[in-house]
C-alpha cells in the first residue's frame, strides 16, 4: 500500500509540473501541438491518479467504546456508541455526566457485504 502512495504523490507531482509547463506553453505562444500534447499528458496523469487511489486499500478504522451518562430533563440515561476518540466522544456528547472507555467486543450478527 505504501508503494502505490508513493506512486501517486509521484503522479501528482507531475500532473503539477505540466500544468506549469502548459502555462508556460500558452504565455510564450507555443505551438498549439504543444500545447494539445501537454493538455494530454495532464489528462492523461489524472486518470492514472484515479486508478492507483480507487485500487489502494482503505485503511480499517480503529473505533473506541464508549459508555455514556446523559442527564435529559431530569432522568439518566445510559448510551454505548463507538467513536474514533474521546475527544469525538466529548464533542458529540459534549453535556454528557460522564464518559468512559470501555472494552466491549462488538460483533455483526448478519452481515450483508
């Protein structure tokens, strides 16, 4: 995975180099040839970008459990929810009496993928 990265910052810089090459073209009155071939090479570039970002793994995400208090009108309730961090936990239940991580081992009954 490192490796197709690593390919496509290489991608994206040459698309940027011949953007400014193409520029460069145009300001200085080049050919139109020119001008056309190096309109191809930045197409070109893009669509090998895409294919190495859509073929480039996903990385897993990494959730927390949390357990938290909420006190709503004047009665407690408790919530399980995963977050990526406490500090997501604590924006999103940002009024909450308490936050806890907690270790649960949460699993899919179905799963339809």
């Amino acid at each position: 995975m490192e490796k197709k990265i690593e390919i496509a910052n290489k991608i994206e810089t040459m698309i940027k180099n011949e953007e400014k090459h193409l520029d460069w073209l145009q300001s200085n009155n080049a050919p139109q040839e020119f001008i056309e071939l190096s309109r191809w090479h930045i197409v070109h570039y893009n669509e090998r970008l895409k294919e190495y970002r859509e073929s480039a793994p996903t990385p897993q995400k990494e959730w927390k459990t949390f357990f938290i208090e909420i006190d709503w009108n004047g009665y407690t309730t408790r919530e399980i929810v995963q977050f990526e961090s406490m500090e997501i936990a604590e924006r999103n239940y940002n009024s909450a009496i308490s936050i806890t991580e907690v270790e649960i081992d949460v699993k899919p009954v179905n799963s339809n993928n």
